[in-house]
C-alpha cells in the first residue's frame, strides 16, 4: 500500500498552492499600487491547508469559506482569471462585480461564495448537508472556520445538529493563532479549540500540522470517507499561521517578530518543497518550471481582468430578488 501520494498528485497539489501564493502576492502589490479597489485578507502561509483538505474532492462536492476565501476558492477549482476580475469589479467576475474579496465563490465548481461572518457559513453547510442526505446523495460539504469563530453560538448549533443527524459535512478549523488581533489562548482555555470540543457532541476530530499538505491531505481523505459512508461529519483542526496580518493595513503589533520568524521556517510550500526534492518526486528544474508557468498565467489574468468589461447599470439589482417568479 502506498503510505505517500504519487507524483501527479504531489505535482498537482504543489501547482495549486503555489498558485494560491502568486495570486495573493499579485493582488496585494494591485492593492499598494492603488490599481485594484477594495481590501483583502490574504491566506499566505495557509495554503496547505486549503489544498491538502480539498484536492480530492469531487466538483459536485461543496466547500464554504470564510472572510479569508481566496486560497480555498482556488484550491476548490475557481478560476484564478474569474476572481481576477471580480476583485477589479468588473462584469465577469465571479459575482458579477457584486462580492469583491470576501465573496468570492463559484456553484458551478462547488465553491459557495464565501460568508464573511465569523462561523457564519456552519449552519448553512449543515442544511446543505442534510438536504443532500434527505435526497440520498454521497456528495461531501466542507466548512472552513477559524480558531475565532470556535466561541460563536453557529459553532455549537452547527456541531450538535451535524451529530444527530449525521450529516456529511468536514468542519476544518484553520487555526492560526488569531482571530483579527486575539489570540486564542486569551479566550478558551481549551489547547484544541475545535477538536478537543468534538467529543462533547459525539464527533471523531484529529488535530493536525496544517503547514504539511500531505497530512491535511490524508486526514482529509478519512473524513471524506467517513461522510460519504454515511458515518456523520468529522473536525479537523489544522495548527498553522497567517504570515501576513489579518488584512492589509495590520501592522501586526500584537505579535513578536520572533514568532513571526519561527513560522516563516515552516513556510508550507517551503516545506512541500523540500519534501517533492527529497523523496524524488521531481527535480528542482520541474518546480521552477510550474513556478514560472503560473507566474505567467496570473500576470495574463491581471492583465484580462484590467481590460474587462464594467458591470452595467441596469445589473444592479440583477441577483438580489427573485427574477421570472409567477
């Protein structure tokens, strides 16, 4: 039995994260510049996460993100070109100019566009899930969460309702040490905010380094197995960090440099890096080479999304009622 992935899927799941790492790079220099409108908070340092937990699901499978949505809508298949343009604000963007950064989400590759309230997506995922079980489906949810939203009321609801009916859906914590500038030791007292309050509502949780994407990834493949068996949802807590700060004016002065530095050495790309040289799953010249592929095809999706079409006028209300209803 093979204890680790093969190459066209470690190639694979390399591909993603680097390209979830060069589009956010892409649009926080867009930011500076004063070229791209809105604001972002930016997942750099998480991207295993979002890969190793949603590279095997299905497209028909649903994953519903947070204010940070960037690297699991890419991860979930969205397009880099698409959401491009949506953060320009123009028409053919995901959300037709309508969602900008934290809204991000495409049905058609089962992305949910993204909730920006803390532990606002669980419920949803739970009533997606219970209606996918009612009508007899093997589809999978996945709902991302941070540490913060651990101590909101749809964190405990969801759970509870999840067990009971053993609803098919991977609630992911992505712990990173901070909700905005909080940090979790502060307020819960519990080492695992997430997995250790699993067994209080009868929910298996395993507690795993989110910065190796091969054991998100393995993790992750037991919980869908679990779901699509029937067996009820899984927590999956994920130990990692955000190296930037929670949105792009964080001057981050509620943390040490030196915290910052350790983190910085476990870098997960830098660390899946070494891991494809070393068990000689690709040569340095075959990873420079998907480097530079994407860092092309971001440049080229840049440049479409500045030469896009504008939304237009009469769009405005186009998705906010009901439309041909008799």
């Amino acid at each position: 039995m093979r204890t680790s992935p093969g190459r066209q899927k470690v190639l694979g799941m390399y591909e993603r994260m680097v390209l979830i790492r060069k589009y956010e790079e892409k649009i926080y220099y867009l930011f500076l510049e004063g070229i791209m409108p809105g604001s972002i908070h930016q997942s750099h340092g998480q991207e295993a996460s979002a890969v190793g937990t949603l590279y095997d699901l299905r497209c028909d499978d649903y994953m519903a993100s947070t204010h940070r949505p960037a690297g699991h809508a890419i991860a979930k298949g969205v397009s880099v070109k698409d959401m491009m343009c949506e953060m320009f604000a123009k028409a053919n963007g995901t959300n037709g100019a309508k969602g900008g950064a934290m809204h991000i989400g495409d049905i058609r590759v089962g992305a949910l566009p993204a909730n920006a309230i803390v532990a606002g997506n669980m419920p949803i995922c739970c009533g997606i899930g219970l209606g996918l079980k009612l009508r007899g489906k093997d589809n999978v949810v996945v709902s991302f969460l941070g540490d913060g939203a651990t101590n909101e009321g749809a964190f405990h609801e969801s759970l509870n309702g999840a067990a009971i009916w053993k609803l098919p859906v991977i609630f992911v914590c992505e712990n990173n040490l901070y909700g905005a500038s909080t940090n979790i030791g502060t307020i819960c007292l519990l080492k695992n905010p997430a997995a250790d309050r699993g067994p209080a509502y009868g929910i298996p949780s395993e507690v795993v380094d989110g910065n190796d994407v091969i054991a998100v990834n393995k993790a992750a493949e037991r919980a869908i197995l679990r779901a699509r068996r029937g067996l009820g949802p899984t927590i999956l807590e994920l130990k990692t960090y955000r190296i930037g700060g929670h949105s792009r004016n964080d001057a981050r002065a509620y943390r040490t440099r030196e915290e910052e530095t350790e983190w910085a050495l476990r870098d997960p790309i830098k660390l899946f890096r070494e891991w494809i040289l070393r068990n000689k799953r690709a040569t340095a010249a075959e990873l420079d080479a998907i480097d530079k592929e994407i860092e092309t095809r971001i440049e080229n999706a840049a440049e479409f999304a500045k030469n896009s079409p504008e939304p237009l006028p009469e769009d405005a209300l186009r998705h906010v009622y009901a439309e041909d209803v008799i």
